[in-house]
C-alpha cells in the first residue's frame, strides 16, 4: 500500500538523481518537474549545475541519463536536452495505484497525521438576516478548504465567528423591540427578521431620533451592560439558527461559535487596547487611538487605521485582535476565509497581533465576491437573491432534469438525485473557479450535464457504480493485463489525486480539486469507451472491474473533499 504513488515514483527518481549527483562530486540538488505532455513523468533540469560542471547543460543531462542505469519503477530514463526525463514504468504504476485504492478505499488521499491544530474561520456573516448569494462563495470555500486540510492530516475546527457588537446587529433589535411586522411574516427565522433590520435602518436614516437610540444602545452594551448583551443575542441567535439550516443543506456544519462580545465582557478588549496606546507606533486624534500604516509600509489614501472612538470605545479591528490572540494561543495555525474587502483589516490585525506579542502569523484566505447577471446585492437595502432561494431554485431544476431523463424512477429516487444534483450543481460551480476571480453565477453552466459541472462528474460516478451493479462480483484480477493506453492514462490520473490534495493544503486553494474531478471524470468515460468492461474476456474483465471501482472510489473521494453527494444512480 502506498499512500501518495506518483510521490513514491518522485522520491525514487530523486533517489537516483542525488546518487548520481554525489558520483559526479556536487552536492547540489536539481528540483524536479513535470514535463509536457509525451516528454515523461518527471524532469531534473541540468542548468544549475553548468558553471560549477563547466559543461553544458545538454552535456550534463547526457552524462548524468548513461550513468543512472535501470530501474523497475521506470521503463525509460534519458536526456532531453538540458533535461534529464524519467518515464514511470506503466505496469508498475498501474500496479501500485490501483492496489494503493483498493486498500485505502475512503481514506485513499490522506496523509498521516501532522499533529497540527488548525482553526479555520469561514462565513462569520453578520446575523441580520439570511445569507445572500453574494456570500454564498465564503461557506462553501471554508467548508472544501478545511476538508482539504483534513485529508492532508491536520486537526481542523471549522469556526463561525458571530459579530453581535456590530451596530447591524443592534440596529436588528431596535427593529424587533419597536417596529410591528404586517402581513404574512415567514416561518424560518433569518428571513422574518432581516425586515425589522431593513426597516429600522430606512428609519435610523431618515430619523435622527432613531440613529442616537441605538446609538445609546451601543454604548450600554459597550459598557457591559448584562441585560443589552441577552436582548441583542438573542436575536442574533434566532438569525444564526436559520444561516446554519441554510448551510446544512449545503453539507456546511460549524464545530464550534465564537461570539464577539466575549472580548468585551472578558475584559480582553480593554487590555489590548491600554497595550497598544502605551506603543510608539500609535497616536491618537481627538481622542481616538490609531495605527500610523506608514510606519508598516502600507500606504493609501488614509493612513490612520483607527482602532477606537474617540470616546475610547473599540472598533471591529481591536476585537478582532483579541479574538486572533485567543486563537493563536490554542492553535497552531488560524485561517480567515475573507472577503476581498477585508484585505486592508486582515493585514492590520495581523499587525496587530504581532504588536502584541503573538509570533504566529494570521492566515487569510480572500475571496471575489458572487454576482447574478443582474449585478451586486446588498441585505440592507432589500436587493438580494437569497442562499435559500438558490437551493430551491437549483433542486428544481435539477428535477426537471431528472423528469426528463429518468421518468420511470419512483418519486422517493428522483427527490434524492435531485438534491444531489442541485446542491452539487452550486458547490461546484463557486468552488471551479479560483477564488480571487470574480464569479458570475449563471444556471446555463451549473446545470450542464455535458461540461465541466458537478451533474457530469455525478454522471461519471453512477456510471462506474452501474457496471459494477451489472458485473454483481467478480474474482480475482491480474493488472498486468491493463496495459491499453487508456488504461494507463487513467491509472495515472489516479495517482495523482493524493499529490493534487497535498497541493492544495499548502496553497489553500480548493479549485484544484474541482479541475481534477473533472479531469477525472473525462478520463474515465474515454476509458468506458476505449476499453468495454463487461463484454471482455473473464480475466480482463476482471481487472477493469478493478480499474473501474478504483475510478469509482476516488471519483467519490474528490466529491467528497468538494461537499458534493456521489449518487450510486443517476
């Protein structure tokens, strides 16, 4: 059993290069490479070695190929100009993968425990209301990150960081305590409050007399006041019960809340504020205490970064620093997934963690926001597509779909493929793209059974799982006899899938995945087409039943590292 084959063949051609590096009397080490496409599996080029060598690098390659010899991993070895390729002997590979998957089964693609701690904060959207499509990229990049992080051995807790000091949120509780809601209120929870937060706030606007009542409320709650923090939690956590509904629904759950009053109650807060002021890289105007971002090469507009009132009071910052303390002092690594408008807040709280005696860095990961076509969404004036109304609208259309192709199935099926389908269709389609690119969300390419989308992969998935329905069982296989190129080509694809999560982890970014499944799934169905499974002779067919439910094993593992629902019929 190997757990990451295409590191295991790596290793072994690193092995052999460094021997051959020593035979030549350098102790310099070439990085390896993955060459183009029919140039090999691994490349070692030569040009750092030219002028402590005094030959060139073609020379060098050459030099280097004839001396390494033959090895049973590797059916070619030679130069290519200045580089020195290694070919991975096919039956070897597809001997070690397929074995490797078949053992692993679930766990194919997870590396043994790091020991490390990680917290991952994701979503932490402000409890005013049900969460909009606008943020529907921060959940779901959060929920694939920390599944990625966990395959590559790490202990992660996934945490919602609930922002009940915010004036939005005071601004909710006002609206709850003073405002009437007329007509049919609706029965989840976040979406009957986000009105009283639109309607108070349309009154703080236009009602000066509003604006400094929850001003005052503000204040109190500042202060400590016990009896303001049970009135304002408690809504927020009427809010916060229907945003967590919503992303059980996208398989999204929390390990564990963080609630931004505790810094105030717990005095926190305050201490870090009285250590900043007492440093030389703060000032303070009328009152206010600030970080001069000159002095930390940050520079813009406005070079102030305030970090209270003037009143003394805190901001979001000074809380956020005390709340990344507590982190960083029961973890090993803290990871923000963060919108892109975070960017200047992050790098000063960082700042400021660091200011106050924590070495560990803070780790952001930022993201673009999600659009529809018809532009951008703000919860505070009512323009919004909600999260709940994406799902709805998603699962029925994949319905429709499944009505059209799979009438004869029974009701209970089709409700199933459809959720499947549905809520796939939405974590791959945010997920595909690189998070720091814009997304446009468009029902065209989330639903399209035929390219690259969640519906196709699916398709791959229950495909494999029906011939293997069809073969019932089958006994034992000879892999020697997977020797057609697409069975090789996919042998190889499969490898790869442990070095792609590994990757992954350490870039902390989650499109890959998803351009692997894809990857995954193509090669598969060329495969399906090149090399017929059930119609071959019993001893081949025995060892495509094998390539088959490798391929199903690892389709359903990259699945699951993206959130989505392998179905066994589709």
């Amino acid at each position: 059993m190997v757990l990451d084959p295409l590191l295991a063949f790596g290793d072994r051609a690193e092995e052999m290069m460094i021997a051959a590096l020593t035979a030549l009397g350098t102790e310099t080490r070439l990085p390896v490479e993955l060459p183009p496409e029919g140039m090999g599996d691994f490349a070692f080029p030569c040009f750092p070695l030219a002028r402590e060598l005094k030959k060139s690098p073609a020379e060098i390659a050459k030099s280097i190929a004839a001396s390494l010899g033959t090895d049973a991993m590797f059916c070619k070895i030679e130069p290519s100009g200045p580089y020195v390729n290694f070919h991975i002997e096919p039956e070897e590979l597809v001997r070690v993968t397929v074995e490797s998957i078949m053992e692993l089964r679930e766990n194919y693609g997870n590396a043994e425990s790091s020991g490390i701690k990680i917290n991952l904060e994701h979503t932490s959207a402000n409890p005013n209301g049900p969460l909009h499509v606008g943020r529907a990229r921060n959940p779901i990049i959060g929920d694939t990150l920390a599944r990625i992080l966990r395959r590559c051995g790490h202990d992660v807790t996934t945490e919602f960081y609930v922002d009940d000091m915010g004036k939005q949120q005071v601004t909710l509780t006002w609206g709850v305590e003073n405002l009437v809601q007329e007509g049919e209120i609706p029965e989840k929870a976040d979406h009957a409050l986000v009105w009283y937060y639109q309607e108070a706030s349309r009154r703080m606007e236009q009602d000066p007399k509003v604006l400094a009542e929850i001003d005052a409320i503000i204040s109190k709650y500042e202060d400590r006041d016990p009896e303001i923090a049970t009135r304002v939690q408690t809504n927020c956590q009427r809010v916060l019960d229907g945003m967590t509904q919503s992303l059980r629904r996208l398989d999204i759950n929390f390990d564990s809340f963080a609630w931004e009053s505790k810094y105030i109650f717990d005095g926190s807060v305050e201490r870090i504020i009285e250590q900043l002021r007492a440093m030389e890289c703060t000032s303070e105007d009328n009152g206010a205490l600030y970080l001069d971002l000159d002095n930390f090469g940050i520079s813009g507009k406005e070079n102030k970064f305030f970090l209270t009132r003037g009143d003394g009071s805190s901001l979001y910052s000074t809380r956020d620093m005390a709340y990344h303390l507590d982190k960083l002092a029961n973890y090993d690594r803290a990871i923000d997934v963060l919108g892109e408008d975070h960017k200047l807040k992050a790098k000063v709280v960082g700042i400021g963690v660091n200011l106050l005696g924590q070495e560990k860095p803070v780790e952001p990961v930022f993201y673009s926001f999600v659009s529809l076509p018809e532009g951008k969404m703000s919860t505070r004036r009512g323009r919004v597509v909600y999260l709940d109304d994406l799902v709805e609208e998603s699962i029925a259309l994949a319905r429709e779909e499944v009505e059209k192709r799979r009438p004869e199935l029974d009701d209970v099926l089709k409700r199933g493929i459809a959720d499947a389908v549905g809520i796939g269709a939405i974590r791959y389609n945010i997920i595909r793209i690189q998070a720091e690119k814009q997304l446009i969300f468009k029902w065209e390419e989330a639903m399209n059974f035929e390219g690259n989308s969640a519906p196709f992969i699916q398709y791959s998935h229950a495909r494999a799982s029906s011939i293997l329905r069809k073969a019932t069982e089958f006994g034992d296989y000879d892999l020697k006899l997977l020797a057609h190129p697409s069975e090789v080509q996919l042998a190889k694809m499969l490898a790869r899938f442990p070095s792609v999560i590994r990757t992954c982890g350490t870039d902390m970014a989650c499109h890959p995945v998803a351009a692997y499944a894809f990857e995954l799934a193509a090669m598969f169905n060329q495969f399906y087409r090149d090399c017929p499974v059930l119609v071959a002779e019993e001893k081949l067919k025995n060892a495509r039943l094998a390539m088959v439910t490798a391929s199903k094993l690892v389709l359903m593992n990259a699945l699951d590292t993206l959130g989505i629902v392998a179905p066994e019929e589709l």
